[in-house]
C-alpha cells in the first residue's frame, strides 16, 4: 500500500474549509463534463489521485502580473514544455464562480499531458508499481513547475495544479480543454497517448490564450459504453454498468475504490483497446460502425414507406 491515506486529504480539506485554509495544489477524479462544471467541484471525492506536494517555485509571483502574452511568448513556451516531454496543451477559460469556490486564483487554465512508460503499466499491482507511480508523478510536478516559473519570469501569475494534488479535476479540466475525452474508467483518452498518461495544469493571469478549435472526441464516450474491457480488467470493481429500465446501458466510475494511485495499478489502461490498438484505428471503427448502424436504419425505413404505399 502506499504511503498515502486516500481519504485523509478529503477530511483535510473539510477541516481547512471550516478554517478558511485554500488548499493550493492538486487533483482528484470526478466524472465526465456538465454546466456549471459540477464534475471539478465533485473532485473533492477523492479516492485515487490525492496527496500533499511542496511548492517548487523558484520564481515568485509578480505584484502586478501581465495579462497579455503575444505570440513569440505562446510559440517560446510551447517549444520548451515539448522539449520537457509534455506530449499535449490544451487551454480554457474558467467560470469565474467556480474556481472562486475551489481557491483557485485565475480563470485562465492551461493544461498538460505527460506520457507514462510501458515499464509502470507493464509491472504488477503492488509496491514497485506504486514507486514508479510516484515517480512519475513527481516527474510532471517539477516540470510543471518548472514551467510555470518560465511563466512568472516573463511578469505573469501563476498557480500550478499537482498531478497528484487535490485542487481540481484533471482528467474533466482536460477534457473540457479540448485535450480529449474521459473514457470508463474515469481516464482521459487523448488521440496522440490514449489512456496512458499523467495530467498537470497551470492557472494563469493571462487572458488572452489561443483559442482551442481541435476535433470533437465526444464519439469516445459513446464507444466506451459499449465495450467492457477495463469493467471486466478492475479487480477493486471501480466501474459498474448500470442498465437502465429502457434497456440502455450506463457505466459509473467510483474513483474512491480506485488503486490506480495507492498500489499503481493499471490494469484498466493495459486492456484499454484506446492502449492496444491507439486512438485513429479505434475511431476508424468507431466511424464504420456508425455507418453500418445509419444504414440499416435508413434501409429500415425504406421497407416501412415501401410497406405502408401496398
């Protein structure tokens, strides 16, 4: 088991609420988009994906940060989160209400992507796993940190988002980003890394962040409901199909019974066809068989008119 009491944060965070203590950094799993963004509030269930991280700013905020960054400064910084081995950035503008609640001190979100490694997914539940876990957990927060301090260097403000943190819901932030959408499994599945991978993310007082108009991945929530590879993959039955009354089926995550981030397992992400077969062959037949299904529609409504003419 790891170090990490998953449920202390929550009970922290309830205690520091009442004191009027802001939590500063992190993440925990909720489930996928809504308006208001209910999900990054119910982040606060925390399960998998909690845990305490020292600040490791070099650079402090400005008094008086900037709010405008041109173009040289988007295409500097980019360049060098890449070099960093951050695979993807997305960029949001939040609701003003909510990060208010949440203590978060901009609304202006950028959001990251870091590939996690064949040997984590590929070694066994337990100790060794969870170090690796750690590992790369850590990995991401310095360079996000890192990169942020690039950020206060060039007179903006900054408030940086763990990986392994409790401050908002990473995988809904990325997805509502832009970045992707979540799967089953409460995992963000990305096109360039599928499921394997660790989000970080940092507020800003920039203002003006390129605006996002990327591909829609909504088609992977509908995909998700129909295969069962990771429900049938998780030993701590963290997902359950629920079936409706009119036959229609529903997963639900519960990231509270979770040991992707106590024990390091990834059985989920290692059965996921998103992680076996990647992001373009899965929306190949995703996309035929949609069109199989609009056809034998279109083929039955043709025999009804055909019928209802004799």
């Amino acid at each position: 088991m790891s170090n990490y009491d998953k449920t202390a944060c929550c009970e922290d965070m309830e205690e520091n609420s009442k004191k009027g203590i802001k939590e500063v950094n992190g993440r925990c799993t909720g489930d996928v988009e809504a308006q208001p963004p209910k999900e990054l509030e119910d982040a606060d269930n925390c399960g998998c994906g909690c845990g305490d991280f020292p600040d490791e700013s070099l650079i402090l905020n400005p008094i008086n940060p900037n709010k405008n960054a041109d173009k040289e400064f988007f295409r500097e910084f980019e360049e060098m989160a890449h070099l960093m081995d951050i695979m993807e950035i997305g960029y949001l503008k939040m609701d003003p209400e909510f990060i208010e609640k949440r203590g978060i001190d901009y609304p202006n979100a950028m959001v990251f992507t870091f590939k996690m490694n064949n040997k984590l997914i590929k070694t066994p539940t337990g100790e060794k796993a969870q170090n690796l876990n750690q590992e790369m957990y850590a990995k991401l927060g310095k360079i996000t940190y890192e990169l942020s301090d690039f950020i206060r260097s060039r007179g903006f403000a900054t408030q940086v988002a763990h990986p392994y943190g409790n401050l908002i819901g990473l995988a809904e932030l990325g997805q509502q980003a832009g970045l992707g959408w979540i799967g089953k499994h409460g995992l963000l599945i990305t096109p360039e890394l599928g499921p394997r991978l660790k989000i970080s993310a940092i507020f800003t007082s920039i203002g003006n962040l390129p605006e996002e108009t990327g591909a829609d991945h909504s088609w992977i929530g509908d995909y998700c409901q129909r295969c069962s590879k990771c429900t049938i993959a998780c030993s701590e039955n963290a997902m359950v199909n629920k079936i409706h009354p009119t036959g229609e089926k529903e997963a639900e995550f519960h990231p509270e019974l979770c040991i992707g981030c106590s024990e390091g397992c990834t059985s989920c992400i290692e059965e996921c066809v998103f992680y076996k077969r990647g992001y373009d062959e899965i929306k190949r037949i995703s996309d035929k068989l949609k069109e199989r299904m609009l056809k034998k529609k279109q083929n039955t409504n043709i025999y009804h008119i055909k019928r209802n003419r004799r």
